[in-house]
C-alpha cells in the first residue's frame, strides 16, 4: 500500500461529516470545502499514530480552520448585520425533505460571534465536549461552556417559530408566485404580513440587505415576475441532506 493510501483512506471515512460542519460553521460550500482540504493538509503533515478519536481530532482542526476563517470574514465586515446579511449556500431538497427550524438556525448563526458560533455549532449540533472544543477557542472549559451557554440564548431568542405545517406552507407559495405571474399586487399584499421583513444576500458583486413591509416585498416580486413564470417550489439548507451529499456537486 502506498505511504499516502493509509491516510487518505481514513479520512475519506470522515470527509462528509467534517463538510457538514464546516458548512454549519460557515454557511458557505465553498469556504467549507476550503476548510475540509486544509483538515487534509493538517492530517498529511502531523503525526497521529497515537491519536485514539481521529474524527474527533479532524473534527477540532476542522474547527481551528472554520474559527479563523470566520474571524477573517468578521473583519472584512463594516456593516452591521441588519443593513448587509449574509444568507447560507442553498441546498436544495425535494419538497419534504428539510427541518424548517434547522434552516432558520443557518440564518442565526450568522449573527453570533466567531467563538460562539464555533462553541454552539460543536457542542450543540455535534456533541464535541467542552474539553476538546476550549483549546481551540483559546479557553477554559468553563469559558468554552459560557460560550455556547450564550449562543444558545441568543439561537433560542431570534430564530423564528417556524410553521411545521408544509402543505400550508406550499398553498401561500403557490398562490405568491400565482399572484406574480398574473401581476396582481394587490394580492400579494394580501398574502403577505404587514411588517414582513425579507432579507437578500446578493453575493459580492450585489451586496443584499433588508425589505421591509408588504408593499415593498411585493412590489419586488411584481418587478421580478418574469422569474415566477420558470419559477418551482423548494425546500433550502436540509442539514440531514447536507450529511448525504457531496457539496462539491451542489456547488456547481
């Protein structure tokens, strides 16, 4: 077997868990492929012969790569979140194939600090112990908990209550685009909750921000009504899908 088989082979056995949280780490496929392939980089260079819990050690550096790429982004940042935001990659499932609360916590995430974030993702969604997850942050296990502690707080406090009722949900879709296609503004409005907020992320070349009111959002989608006629229903960033999947493809 050649020198760089045996290695290759056990981290092939852990590539598509450590893309799942890399990508919940950043909400970008392609960050989280960059952050995979210095996982890879890290494993090729070190010696872990007497490494006993190696997704566990590839899981952590997987976490040092996301912490620091995220504090690079946070940097980068000069607006605040409400006035420029930031929306996860889309993965796209069939109909009935994602947890409309998983997919708010993706948004969320997004307004928590880099420690936080990194602390809340590993525990919380990964079960990575306090212990392992405090060197990485740069602190105490205690410190490591306290982090976590108050994303959890803030998670708990901004993310909607999603309506779990997706046929529901389906008819409002349905009758948003129906209203689209046929220009009709007032029904738009009528489906819409007044103080609807809509949030856009247009990449870096068309920075998203904010729509607020019915009138607004409607009179977007009304100018966009060329789109609805190609337009079919999805569902968006399934974390169970993540799991299955590989983002290279969804990335194309």
């Amino acid at each position: 077997m050649d020198e760089n088989e045996f290695p290759a082979r056990r981290f092939e056995a852990h590539r598509t868990h450590l893309r799942a949280v890399a990508y919940r780490m950043l909400g970008s496929l392609s960050e989280a492929d960059d952050a995979v392939q210095e996982a890879w980089f890290k494993l090729h260079r070190s010696d872990t012969r007497e490494v006993e819990n190696l997704a566990g050690w590839l899981t952590t550096v997987v976490g040092r790569v996301c912490l620091d790429m995220l504090r690079s982004r946070a940097a980068r940042r000069e607006d605040p979140l409400e006035e420029r935001v930031r929306l996860p990659d889309p993965i796209i499932s069939g109909v009935d194939g994602v947890d409309p609360e998983q997919e708010a916590l993706l948004v969320v995430l997004e307004s928590l600090a880099p420690a936080e974030r990194l602390a809340f993702v590993l525990h919380d969604l990964f079960a990575v112990p306090f212990e392992e997850i405090a060197p990485v942050v740069g602190r105490t296990p205690a410190a490591a908990r306290q982090l976590a502690s108050r994303a959890r707080r803030r998670v708990h406090g901004a993310a909607p209550a999603p309506d779990p009722d997706i046929s529901k949900q389906r008819e409002v879709v349905d009758a948003f685009l129906a209203a689209a296609r046929d220009g009709d503004f007032d029904a738009l409005v009528a489906l819409l909750d007044p103080d609807i907020v809509v949030r856009s992320d247009g990449g870096t070349l068309r920075p998203g921000g904010l729509v607020r009111g019915a009138a607004a959002v409607a009179g977007g989608a009304i100018f966009a009504a060329q789109f609805a006629e190609v337009s079919r229903p999805a569902l968006v960033n399934d974390p169970e899908r993540l799991d299955r999947l590989d983002l290279t493809v969804l990335d194309n």
